[in-house]
C-alpha cells in the first residue's frame, strides 16, 4: 500500500515539474509549419531544424560556455567563502553576531534593480564592463547572504562533541571547519552550490547591462536576442530552453549524490 | 595554549584558499580585456546596435566600409532587438557618460528623450537641409527636437491593412475605405462562409508600446490627439474599438497580441483582415496565404484622416564620443543610398530615402514598396516628448483598461489618464 | 580565544568585503538617491521624503502593492506545500533517486526568461498547451487566458509556483537529511505510525530548513521582476504589475531614478517586515534544538 502510494507520488511530483517541459522539449523538435499550427499537434516531428538555427545562426554555444564559466567561478568562489564565514557565525562567540547575519540577509532583501545602476558605475570606472570578473564579483555578491545562512544554519545544527573532539587535537578553527564541519555538513554544501550555480547561471537583468559584447555574454542574453523585431521564435527559444537546461541537469546528477545523510559519512572517519 | 603554534599552520591554510579564489579572477580579467580606443593604429568607432535579422547583410556592409575606410574599425556592440531592453542598456552606458560608445540606433520614439538629456550629439552642421531632403518627411520631423537635428534616418515602417484578397473578391468587396466598412464586410464575409475558425480582424493590443501605435491610428482617424484623451475625438475611436473590434470583428486573443502571434493567426487563415508592419508581406508570401494576400492603406473615420503609425530605426552619434568625425562617417556610410539599398533589396527593410521607391532593384525585390510609398510619406509620429516612456506607459494602461472591459468607463479612465499626462509634463517643465 | 576571534572575523572578512562593496555600498547610493528627483532632464535636486508623498497618491503603484502581497502569499504557501510534499517523495525514493531529483529541479533550472516566455506560449489562444488540455480541439473555444485580469494573475502565480517550488524542496531535503535515523528507529520500536512519526520528529526537526525557504521565497517573492517583464508586463491594465517592476518601469525606461530608487526602499521596507518575521521563528527554533 505505502509502495502504491509513493508511486503514485513520484509520478504526480515528476509531471508536474516535468510536464511543461517535455512540452517545450517536443515543441523544439517541430518543424516551423507546426508548431504555431491550430490546434497544436501533440506529436513533434523529430526535426531537428530548430536546433540547427539556434547553434548555427544564434551562436547558442559561445553563450552556453560564457555562462558556464561564469556561473562556475561565482560558485566555486561563494562556497568557499560562505563556508569560511558560516563556521565564525554559527561556532564562535561572537559578539556582533546577531548583526552581521542581519546585515547579511539585509543585503539581499533589496531589490537588485536598485543596485544596478551602482554596480554599473563601478564596473565601468574599474574596467571591468564586458569581463568576466564584472559579472562574478557581482553574482558572489549576490549569491553570498543565501549561503553563508544556508550554511550557517546547517552548521549549527550540528552536534557539539565531534567538534570538541578536533579542538582538543589542536585544530584550530579553519582546520576544524575542513575537517569536520565540511564533510558533515555536506547536505548542505552542495545544496548552497546546486542553488548558486541556477542563479548565476539564469541570473539577466545584470548581465544585460554589464555584456554588450557578444563573446561574453551569457546564455539569458544569448537567448533574449533570438527574437527579431517583431517575430519570436518560438522553436528557437524552445531548443534553446532545452540546451540551458541540459548542463544544469547534469550538474545537478553530479552533485545530488553527495546531498545524503551526513552524520553516517563523516563521523567514522572523524 | 597551543595557539602560538597553531595559527601560521591555519594562516598558510587560509592564504592558500585566497591565493586559489583569485587566480582564476586575474586570469579571467586578462584575458577579456576590453579593447582600448586605438588599435593597430587604426580609431576603434563602437556602434551599439541591435542583433540583425540578416548577420551576413551587416558582414557585408562593414566589410565595404572597411575597404573604403582603412583608417577606422568598427566595433559593434550588439543587443537583444527587443526596443525596451536595447533602451535600457543603452541608456545605462549614456547616464553615465561612458566614452566607450561612439554611434548608436536610436528608436523613432527616442531621439526627442535623447536629445534633451543630452546624449545624442546635434548634427545641424553635418546633416544639412539638402541632404534632409532626400529622406522622408516623417523620418526627419521625428529626429528634428527644437532647431537641431540628432538622428540620421536608417530605415522606415509604417502601419498597413492587410486583407484576405481571395475573401474580398469572392464578396465583391473593394478595400474598405472607413472602419465601419470593413466591420460591415467582415460581417457578410462571415455570415457567408460559416467557418468557426475563420474571425475578421487581426491587431496588436496587447499592453506594450504596438497598443499605443495601433490605438493611434484609430485616434488619429477620428482627428484625436492621443496626448488629450479626455477629447470627445478619443474617447469615440477607443470605444468603437472595444465594442466592434475587441467585442466585434476580433478574437479576445488579440488582447494578447504582439505582432508574432497576431500575424500567426492571419498567415494561417485564421483572419480575413489584419494590421501589421510591411515586413508581414514577404513572411505572409512563404505561408498557406502565398498569393491570397492584398496589402492597402489602413481605413479611417473621417475622410482623408486615414492614420498609419511611423516606425523605424536611426542613428545618433553619442555626445561624449571621443572620436565624433569618425563616427560621422560611420553613420553616414550607413545612411548612405548604396547602403539603404543593400538592406532594401536583401532584407527587405523599407529605405528612409525617398529616391530609393523608384529603384528598379528595390522594387523588384519589393514590389509592395511602391504601393507604400505613400503611406510612408504622411506616417504620423507617436508623441514628441522626452518623457515619451512615462506617457506611453500611461496611455497603455489606460488604452488596455478601456478595451479589455466591456463595462469600462472610458470618459473616466481618460481623464485620469489626461490627469496623469499632465502631471508628468509638468513635470519637467 | 582572543586569537581564535581575530581569526573568527578575519574568515568572514573576505564574505563581508565581496557584500559590501557589490551590494551594501550601492544600497546606501539608492537610499540616498530616494530623496533626490534623479532625472536626464533636469539637474538632481533634494526633494526630502516628496517621492514617498508621491507614492503615496500613485494609484498604479497602490494597485501593484496590492497583487505583490497577494501574490507573496498565495505563491509562498503553495510552494512551501508543494516544496514540502517533493521533499518527502524525494527522500523516501531509493531507486532512481538522482533522476527524480533532477526531474524536480528542472523548473529552477530553466532561465526564467525562458520561462517566461515558454509559458506564454503555452497560454496563448492559438496554439497553447493549456487550451489543448482544456478543450481539446475546439479552438473556437479557445481563450486568452493573459487577456484577463483574474487568469492573467493566476497564470503569473502558477508559472511562479511551478518554477521555485523545486527551490524549497531541495532545502527542506537537505533538512530531511540530517535528521537522525536513529530518531526514527526508535520511536518505530516504541510502537508510533507513521504519521506519528512525521508530526512528532519530522516536523519539529524540519522547522529550520522550512522557515529558511520560507524566508527566501518570501525574500524573492516580493522582488520577482523577471516573471512580469516577459510574460505580461503588468498587463492586463495595471493588474498583474508588482511593485518591484513598477519600481523598474520608473527607473529604466522612465528615467526617474530617484522615484525609482525611493519605490525599491518601500519594497525593501515590506520585506524587511515579512524577513524579521521569519527570522525571529528560525532563531527560536535554533536555540530550542
């Protein structure tokens, strides 16, 4: 009975979140005469035109590997950074704690299109318009409040004795925090990186202002200049929803395997 | 304690990470140096444009210039097509006076916002009445903002009827002169063919800047003013549109509309009659309509009133530019007859220089240019105003709110709009 | 311990700077940009609290105020639930549970521009997916559902649901999984159901990680722009416009950046409020457990 009922969950959660995108995956593989057909076919026609136009004519390539490498950094380098402030907010007694993590969810709770144009000016009196490093400075800027309580929390949810235990071995915080709190917080580590790495990697409106060049831009851009002045290209946009997507699925296949049950992984080794 | 111990072993620890963290940094940021402004000797012009429909089209015009101009690069720095965000990220560079763009496209809608903020460069001296003549009179008025001018015309567009010429002959019907008349044809031409899938009119009234210009015609028709909605003028064409248009000859979809979905439903038979851009045209020809299509002037309410929105495209040179002659010569290239040509016969742009309709090769690849040449002559202007975005927006939301509800009160919503348009030019002043 | 913290500070220097160049710094900028008139056309001119008096009297912002709290609401409780209920069936699948967790973290996964757009298309009176479901082939039945205001906000809601709840639920699975299976072996020898077992451990143990999603969605909620901008741009009249992108549309294409900068502080405030809120439920509950 329980069996019956899980599946029957599984199958309800993966058409919900998986429906509307097989829908957008068929109509990728349609030919320009269907796909604005009335009433719409059901069956794609396995074609393969779209694609050809969205690499060939739309460079979707080029912009898939910009946000790939931006996303990339931005996550590496936000993980590392949150996870170094987490273990001072969440272990040591600090006595401005409580403040900075408000400063710290402060600064996300205001709008980004405020922010923009301050961003801008110092990018561009830097430099850095049209670099790499003017979008991920910005991005980790932004991706850091949700980490840093992410890990935060997950951090002190953790059990007090394992970290006693390394203290009293003479390690002191930033050993702590690699050998013990890393691999047992894991959960959420790569929880924190799977959800900064989707941010980046779909983050527009900066990206927007900040690359005008096409050799930087990234796959948000990329794809809002399919369209041309008045025609939107459905089928386009369609395969181009499915290459975006693509990367960030294995991504996630990759890193999901490490979101398990932490206490059994770390504590033997500890 | 073992602290003292302690601390250079997690100090080398920490440097370690902040070395890693940013190595990557400054290998990124050397490699995608953006370009200073000379290279290899020659003057680097930046021109921020949108991404063409064509690519190759743009190739082959830089490439001629190039030829002609050894002394200049030209570096494109293109956006997405959509008007609003190109204006945004243009805009971003020219509030704060970046000196890395040169030349721009300016929208017909922009040029009296960019001159007045004092972004785009006046050209009195370089665009002279001679040459001004040469292109259409809308073109210039649009780009004329007190006693200067700011922009070059590239290229032009204007609003047309379209209409399902197999239907029209069938019915023996002409090309409906008035808008009532097409209401009434659109009312035989159903009565007779008892399709349910066939409905009478195609538009764009979804709540985006193509309302104000498809609503401007019909204001414009009727002798109104959009910038005084409350006028009686206004208020009767923005009836006459939600209850024979909206809740008459069109599906409710068309509140949804932007040109894309409003020329699927005409190009797959869904509409005997349809309002669009010329650029329909050549996109209608390779659909099920090929050869059933006629293209006419739009209808009217009062006679000789008939109202088609002014479109298109033109370039500004940036009034911090640091290289202003040879971003002259750029735009000027890009203006010039040869080049107009180029995008008319291969990409079907419609030319902003008169002299260009009676071109064979225009015409040949264009045969309906002839046919507009008039239409392009007396487009009508959306509002001149350097404020135009906030009026626009204004009158969007009032437009769409007037013809969605069949219950809305529209003497109201227009002076709360009239209201609002007063308020904002006041200001500014 | 005085060394341990310098050392505490100096590791969240290096976070603390990143912030507060990138984000704090320019906060002030906007803050104090609200009490300036900021336009191309004239020159910038203190004006005080005059752009918070103006709002007051802006019936469009009034009314998008109204549909941002709305749509926190309705959106934030149906993706805390949904986020919840995919937590639960992803946790307790043992077989192809990598699949299930890629197959749910599709919908964040797409750019939201992409979305955006998609969902349009599956809206659209023509030739949209949702019309087939609904009427099969009959497009002369067929409606517009972005024409309306009532099913445009629902259309906005559902395409934000269906986008963020994989957001919550991968929180609310990592929470899952720290919960201590022993917990859950004991309380089974002790004779508690299953349902038992979920209200008395789950749940309680759960609270942190939900009132986290919690609090970002609510955090995101009230900004949300993307959505707005591609699908409807507010439209139908004023109806499905949020304060965020009123804001925007003052800011970008109106050029009013000090109005513009004065509408984002408001949304700051409101979600200032709603965030003290949630945080206050996640720090009881931290110092309990």
């Amino acid at each position: 009975m329980k069996r019956v009922g899980i599946i029957c969950a599984v199958a309800l959660v993966t058409l919900f979140s998986v429906g509307p995108f097989v829908w957008i995956v068929g109509a990728s593989l349609k030919t320009p005469a269907t796909i604005t057909a009335r009433p719409p076919t059901i069956v794609p026609d396995f074609a393969t035109t779209f694609y050809e136009t969205a690499f060939g004519e739309h460079n979707i390539l080029r912009y898939a590997l910009n946000s790939a490498i931006v996303a990339g950094t931005t996550t590496l380098i936000t993980i590392v950074l949150a996870a170094l402030a987490a273990y001072p907010l969440a272990r040591l007694r600090l006595r401005r704690r409580g403040v900075i993590l408000g400063i710290v969810l402060g600064a996300s709770m205001f709008p980004q299109i405020a922010i923009v144009g301050g961003v801008y000016r110092m990018l561009s009196h830097w430099g850095l318009l049209n670099t790499y490093p003017g979008l991920i400075l910005p991005y980790t800027a932004l991706a850091l409040p949700l980490a840093i309580w992410i890990l935060t929390v997950f951090f002190r949810a953790l059990p007090r004795e394992l970290e006693e235990a390394a203290i009293v071995d003479g390690c002191g915080p930033v050993a702590t925090l690699r050998r013990v709190f890393i691999p047992l917080a894991a959960p959420g580590i790569f929880t924190a990186a799977i959800l900064v790495f989707i941010q980046s990697w779909n983050e527009f409106f900066f990206a927007l202002l900040i690359t005008t060049d096409p050799s930087v831009q990234t796959l948000p851009v990329g794809i809002a200049k399919f369209p041309g002045q008045y025609m939107v290209p459905w089928g386009e946009l369609a395969a181009a929803a499915v290459v975006a997507t693509v990367p960030l699925v294995i991504v996630v296949l990759v890193l999901q395997r490490r979101i398990t049950s932490g206490l059994t992984a770390g504590a033997v080794k500890g | 304690m073992t602290n003292g111990r302690k601390i250079p072993q997690t100090i080398s620890f920490t440097c370690y990470l902040r070395i890693v963290v940013c190595l990557p940094l400054l290998a990124a940021s050397v490699s995608s140096c953006g370009g200073g402004s000379t290279d290899d000797g020659r003057t680097v012009v930046r021109v921020v444009t949108w991404k063409p429909d064509y690519p190759h089209l743009w190739d082959t015009a830089l490439a001629r210039f190039h030829r002609a101009n050894p002394d200049i690069r030209i570096a494109r720095e293109i956006g997405p097509q959509n008007s609003t965000q190109l204006h945004d990220l243009l805009t971003q560079k020219l509030r704060n006076r970046d000196v890395s763009v040169d030349a721009f496209l300016m929208d017909v809608i922009w040029t009296a916002e960019f001159a007045r903020a004092g972004w785009a460069a006046p050209l009195d001296d370089r665009f002279p009445p001679e040459e001004r003549a040469q292109f259409f009179a809308g073109c210039i008025a649009a780009d004329v903002v007190g006693d200067g001018i700011y922009g070059v015309p590239f290229n032009t567009d204007s609003g047309v009827l379209y209409y399902r010429t197999d239907l029209l002959d069938k019915y023996g019907f002409a090309p409906p002169r008035t808008w009532p008349e097409l209401v009434d044809q659109v009312d035989s031409i159903l009565a007779g063919e008892d399709d349910p899938r066939l409905s009478g009119y195609s538009g764009q009234f979804r709540q985006y800047e193509g309302l104000v210009c498809n609503m401007l015609e019909f204001v414009g028709a009727n002798g109104g003013d959009l910038l005084a909605p409350s006028t009686p003028e206004v208020i009767a064409a923005v009836e006459f549109v939600r209850d024979r248009i909206i809740a008459g000859v069109a599906p409710r979809g068309v509140l949804t509309y932007q040109e894309q979905e409003s020329l699927d439903l005409f190009a797959s038979g869904g509409a005997i009659f349809h309002r669009n851009w010329p650029y329909a045209w050549a996109v209608c020809r390779e659909t099920a309509m090929a050869g059933k299509v006629g293209i006419a002037r739009l209808p009217t309410f009062k006679p000789g009133m008939s109202t088609a929105a002014l479109g298109g495209w033109r370039f500004g040179v940036s009034a911090f530019s640091q290289h202003p002659d040879e971003a002259w010569r750029v735009v000027a290239f890009l203006t010039s007859p040869e080049m107009q040509e180029l995008f008319a016969v291969e990409g079907g742009k419609a030319p902003a220089r008169r002299a260009l309709y009676q071109d064979a090769d225009v015409l040949g690849a264009n045969p309906h240019f002839a046919a507009l040449y008039d239409v392009f002559e007396t487009a009508t202007p959306r509002p001149r105003s350097p404020i135009y975005p906030e009026l626009s927006h204004i009158l969007q939301r009032f437009l769409h709110a007037a013809i969605a509800d069949t219950l809305s009160e529209i003497p109201a919503l227009a002076h709360q709009a009239a209201v609002a348009i007063q308020t904002a030019q006041a200001r500014i002043d | 311990m005085n060394g341990n913290r310098t050392l505490g500070y100096s590791m969240l220097a290096p976070a603390l700077i990143v912030i507060g160049v990138f984000i704090l710094y320019p906060i002030v900028g906007a803050f104090v940009t609200s009490f300036f008139a900021d336009t191309p056309f004239a020159p910038r001119r203190f004006v005080g609290l005059g752009n918070f008096a103006r709002l007051t009297g802006d019936d469009p912002a009034i009314g998008s105020v109204g549909f941002t709290l709305l749509f926190v609401a309705v959106s934030t409780t149906l993706e805390i639930l949904l986020g919840l209920l995919m937590a639960l069936v992803m946790h307790h699948t043992w077989r192809g549970r990598g699949w299930i967790r890629a197959a749910v973290l599709i919908p964040w996964a797409i750019p939201t521009v992409v979305t955006a757009v998609m969902w349009k298309f599956m809206f659209n009176d023509q030739y949209g997916f949702f019309n087939l479901l609904w009427h099969g082939n009959a497009i002369e039945y067929y409606t517009a559902w972005l024409a309306d205001p009532g099913s445009a906000r629902l259309a906005i809601i559902m395409a934000d649901v269906w986008k963020t709840s994989s957001f919550a639920a991968l929180i609310i699975l990592a929470g899952l999984q720290t919960i201590p299976r022993e917990l859950y072996d004991a309380a089974r020898v002790d004779g508690a159901g299953a349902f038992r077992r979920f209200r008395a451990i789950t749940l309680p143990l759960l609270r942190p990680a939900i009132v986290l999603a919690l609090l970002f969605r609510v955090i995101d909620a009230f900004r949300v722009f993307d959505l707005v901008y591609v699908m409807t741009q507010g439209a139908p009249g004023n109806s499905t416009s949020v304060l965020q992108f009123y804001g925007y549309q003052k800011m970008f294409p109106e050029q009013q950046f000090g109005y513009g900068s004065a509408i984002s502080v408001v949304v700051f405030l409101m979600i200032a409020v709603f965030g003290w809120i949630a945080v206050r439920m996640l720090s009881t509950r931290m110092h309990e457990s």
